[in-house]
C-alpha cells in the first residue's frame, strides 16, 4: 500500500463513516519524508505531476539567512538543530525542516556589521580593534568617513544578540521547505521572537537537568 493523502478513511464531520467508492488515485499520492540531515550537500530530483521537479535535499550545510533589522542577507554555514515545536526526535536527529530553530555561524553576519558601521559589533571587539604598532590604519575619503559617522547614529544592536556574536553562533529559523526546494534558507531571530525561543529553551534544559 503506498502513501496516500486522501481523505475518504476520515469520518465527515457529523461523525459518519463515510462509502468506500473508489481506490486510491494517482493525484492523491504521497511520498517518504526528505528528513534533510546535516551533511555535505546532497540533492535529489523528483519528477512529480505536471512534468514539474521537486529537489528533495538529504544533506544541507549551508543556506541563506536574512538580518531582517539590518536589511541584509548572507550564506552562512548551517550548526544544528536546537528547538521544533513538533517533535523533539527532529531535534535530536539534526533534521531540518520548515519552522525548525537552528544555530548558524555567525562570522558572515559579523564581517558585513564591521565593514558596514566600521566599528566592531561586541564590546570586546572593541577593546581588540585597536591598529597594532607599526601599522598605519586605513585612510578614508572625508566623504566615506562622514558616510561611516552617518550609519554609526543608528549602529544598534540587541544585547540578545551580542551575547550570539560572542558566542559565534546566531539563532534563526528555517523558512523554506528543504524537502521541496533543496534549500534551507531563512531569518536570523530577533527582538521578542528571540526572546520567547530562548526562553523555551533555557526552560528545556532545566526540565533535562532535573529530569537527570
């Protein structure tokens, strides 16, 4: 028996077992879950109805990932699973789905802050931005530098997230489909959506260590 999505074994909504008139149909059909890995990147095409490919990725480790406060996107490299509201075994196995919680790395996001505001994105960057001796640091245009001094009035960041920067992994969550479009790209999670997931999983981890 294959996969099917129909929905004529469901009762209607009176509670009536509803007449086996027919068998299964091809345009009802469904297939075995992509459950997308952490891996080197591994894709297969699907033929699917209408002559269309569907790209089901098995392994993803990388994706694109928008700063939506900043306005910017960047390719960054994938770290794992952290969070699914659906299912914790998703969790355990690093598999990437739709609305999943992960961790990525963080440099790109760190590297276009630094040469965009031209000031170091943590406290502790600052201390270590100091030009070493010998070297002359960087001349810039009057012109780029009133642009710089421009930008740096609205050079703000989450105290949420500078504690990621300094860590070197940011939280963000999947929006694409990685078993239909062979992608795994999404949002870099900010003001009280990262508030609400890292409160959820600080409250996981204290259920596991009393649990332990």
């Amino acid at each position: 028996m294959g996969i099917s999505r129909s929905s004529r074994h469901k009762r209607s909504a009176t509670g009536a077992q509803r007449a086996h008139y027919r068998k299964k149909r091809k345009f009802e059909l469904g297939r075995q879950p992509a459950s997308t890995r952490l891996g080197p990147k591994r894709i297969h095409t699907v033929r699917v109805r209408g002559g269309n490919f569907k790209y089901r990725a098995l392994r993803l480790d990388s994706g694109n990932f928008a700063w939506a406060s900043e306005h910017t996107t960047r390719k960054t490299r994938l770290i794992g699973v952290v969070y699914n509201a659906s299912n914790n075994e998703l969790v355990r196995t690093n598999t990437f789905v739709k609305g999943a919680i992960i961790q990525v790395d963080a440099t790109p996001f760190r590297q276009w802050y630094e040469a965009h505001y031209a000031q170091p994105i943590t406290k502790k960057g600052a201390a270590k931005a100091s030009v070493p001796a010998g070297e002359e640091p960087v001349k810039k245009s009057s012109h780029v530098q009133r642009i710089l001094e421009d930008r740096k009035k609205d050079a703000k960041i989450d105290p949420l997230l500078e504690q990621q920067f300094l860590a070197g992994r940011l939280y963000a969550a999947i929006a694409s489909r990685p078993g239909q479009s062979g992608r795994a790209d999404g949002y870099i999670l900010e003001g009280k959506e990262l508030e609400f997931y890292v409160r959820k999983l600080r409250s996981g981890k204290q259920k596991h260590a009393h649990n332990a």
